[in-house]
C-alpha cells in the first residue's frame, strides 16, 4: 500500500515473521547437540517446571478488564479470546500469521494473535478491536474506515484499524506514507485499498491527488 517510500529502520511484521521463521530453521539443527545435554547443564542448573498437557490457568487484562482463563498450554491467544472469553473483534482467517486479521496489541505493541499461545499473554495489556468503541462512540480510526467505505467483507477490518491505531498511538502526527508502513502485516482480500487510504488521508488531515 506505497505510495511513497518513507526511510524506516523498524521491520514490519512480515519481515519479522520471516526472520522468525529463519531462525526456528537454524535452531532444529543447532539443537540436536542440546538434545543430548543433561537438563541440568542446558538450564544452567535450575529446575524446570513442566505445563500441561492439563489446563493451565492464565490471567490477563483485555480491554481494561481483568480475566481469567482456563486453557490447554497449546491454545493461541487467538483461540482463547474468541472460543473462551467471547472476544470476537479479532478474527482467525489464515491461522498462520500472514494475513493480520487477528491483529491485536500487547503491552503496545501490534502482534498476530495466532502466533503467540494464550500462556505467553500472562499478566499483559491486551488491547483488541472492540477497545476502538466507548459510549456508543467510535474511535476516530474505525470511524474514517465508515466515512470511506473502506471494508466489504469485514474479515481484515478488525486487524486493519487496531494496527492502524497503534501507528497512531506512537506517532501523533504520521503522514500516509507512514501509516501504510504500519499496516504491511495486513491484507485485504476484497481490495479495498482505495477507500483505505482515503481514511488515511482524512485521517492525516491532507488531501489525497488521484
């Protein structure tokens, strides 16, 4: 979604995820020596508690509120927020952390709610689409997407306005530019780019020349 290249030295969630990906790969092989290291050396000589295959009970905040829940340490964020807590804003599409329609923010920071199991979320700030609404009254970010039409189907919308509202968030004044690179982690499959980057414009307070 460039239209303009905007010098940053921060990688956007997709090169993060492939980087992610790079390392696991290097990591399967370095491990086999470890593999066949005592427990004791490979911690440094501390005890390791074991979790699972039971439940686990995992608290964190979402949305302001405090909760806790009951799950399998192999449950996603993603799957705890919408099968066990009733939040549905984030949306589970590809279930492989490339499409950003589960996008949330953790502690401030925007991650793919289906890479990061629900244990990992212990004791942080999750903050999802419906944070984006308080009395009835949207958040300026879902409301410029309304103004512009800019979703169809719906699915991305959720993940496009909480990573939109993040850039936001760490930057009072972006320009479009800006805010596209923030939003690289998301994809839209009906193509309603137009009418996102008319939001962004408004947003941005300038004019967008066609």
């Amino acid at each position: 979604m460039n239209e303009q290249e905007t010098p940053n030295t921060e990688p956007s969630r997709r090169e993060f995820v492939i980087a992610a990906g790079t390392a696991a790969a290097s990591t399967s092989v370095l491990g086999l020596a470890v593999l066949d290291a005592p427990a004791a050396e490979v911690q440094g000589g501390a005890a390791v508690r074991a979790v699972g295959p039971g439940g686990v009970q995992v608290a964190f905040t979402v949305n302001g509120q405090k909760v806790q829940v009951t799950v399998e340490p192999r449950v996603t964020l993603l799957d705890a927020l919408r099968n066990y807590l009733d939040v549905t804003g984030c949306k589970r599409v590809c279930d492989r952390g490339t499409c950003g329609a589960c996008t949330v923010m953790i502690d401030g920071k925007v991650i793919y709610a289906c890479t990061m199991l629900a244990v990992e979320a212990q004791g942080k700030q999750i903050r999802t689409a419906e944070s984006l609404i308080a009395n009835e009254q949207l958040d300026r970010v879902p409301a410029a997407f309304v103004n512009a039409d800019a979703q169809q189907c719906g699915f991305c919308t959720p993940g496009f306005v909480v990573a939109m509202k993040a850039v936001f968030e760490g930057n009072a004044n972006p320009t479009p530019a800006q805010v596209e690179k923030g939003l690289q982690g998301n994809i839209c499959r009906c193509g309603t780019y137009e009418q996102m980057r008319d939001a962004i414009y408004a947003l941005c307070n300038q004019k967008r020349g066609k």
